[in-house]
C-alpha cells in the first residue's frame, strides 16, 4: 500500500476527501482504540473552536521536528 499524497499536505482543511490513511495501522494491527481516539478528537477540536473562535496561528511557517521517522510540529504559537 502506498502512503496518500495531497496537493498542500501541509495545509489544514475540512473539505479534503477521505483518504485510507494508516494512522491506526491496518488489517491484524489495526489499534483497538481507534473508534476512541477518533471521537475524542472531535470532541476535543470542535470544544476548541467553540470556545475560542477568535483561534488562530500566530505564524504562517511552523517549526517541524528535524525527522525522517515521526513528523511532527515541534511547537505551534496561536494566538486567541
């Protein structure tokens, strides 16, 4: 299976199309907390809208971690 690959990976969207990532692993390695960890999110980033709708970056580069392995941001400074 190859990885997806989008048009700007590094831009945040809503209206990107689904897409058969591998974040939870796939067939017998599939994590058995995927459902939980989903709903949680949704819960946690729509709270997060609701109560500071004002949220915004405060940079428009963000520093990632120096990676190949585990990509990450290594710090992002919002202001709200």
């Amino acid at each position: 299976m190859t990885p997806p690959s989008f048009p700007s990976p590094t831009v945040s969207t809503s209206a990107r199309t689904d897409n058969r990532h591998i974040a939870f692993g796939w067939g017998i390695h599939f994590c058995l907390g995927a459902p939980l960890a989903r709903v949680e999110g949704q819960i946690a980033i729509n709270t997060l809208i609701q109560r500071l709708p004002a949220l915004a970056l405060a940079t428009d580069r963000p520093q990632f971690r120096p990676s190949l392995t585990l990509r990450g941001l290594s710090s992002l400074p919002v202001t709200f």
